[in-house]
C-alpha cells in the first residue's frame, strides 16, 4: 500500500484573500487555488480538468469558481463539476487558519 505522508504548509496570510476573492499559490510545483467564501477560505487544485485553465484566474461567485479559458465550472467546496462532464473532480485539500495563516493540509506520496 502507498503512502501518504501529511504536511501541513503556511500559503497565505489572510489577508491576501479578502471575502469573495481567489489567490494563488504553487506549493513545490503543486498549483493551489485558494477562495475566500463568506469568510471561509478553501483550498483546491487550480488546473482545470478541461485543459488545465488556471482556475485562480477565472470568476469566483458564491461557493463556484468558473474557468477563465472555456467556462467549465466547479464547486470549491467539493471539487465537483457542476457542468457536463458533471461528475469530474479537481482536488480540494483541507483549510486551517491559525492566526493570520492559512495553513494547507496535503498528502504528498511517497
Ligand atoms: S480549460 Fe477550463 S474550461 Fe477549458
């Protein structure tokens, strides 16, 4: 069996993302997209599953991010798909603010 060792990484300072805002970070060649909804920060895989869009880059409204290049859009919270190939899924990794950080946890294999 693989495994996943965890790491638990600082990517921003919250203040870099205010309410309704993306950022984007490269975490040893790992594309994160961060997104500021309503005050709870999300991270996920910023590479659309299309051709790779940056999602960072395209239009955040509510819970779901919209993909600069063709429009595929995504919810943040889950990673889902919400258009047809519905179903499809960006990674999401879990978020930890401690203080003014935003911590990212990731699985990194081995
Ligand atoms: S690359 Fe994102 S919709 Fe095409």
């Amino acid at each position: 069996m693989l495994r996943m060792p965890k790491e638990i990484v600082r990517v921003a300072s919250i203040h870099e993302l205010p309410p309704g805002h993306m950022h984007y970070v490269d975490v040893d060649g790992l594309p994160i997209a961060l997104a500021n909804v309503e005050g709870t920060i999300y991270a996920f895989g910023d590479s659309c599953r299309h051709e790779g869009g940056p999602l960072s880059s395209g239009v955040l409204i509510d819970d779901t991010v919209t993909c600069p290049w063709h429009g595929w859009t995504y919810s943040v919270r889950t990673g889902k798909s919400l258009v047809p190939p519905v179903g499809l899924r960006i990674p999401t990794y879990p978020v930890h603010v401690h203080d003014d950080d935003v911590l990212v946890e990731l699985d990194w294999p081995e």
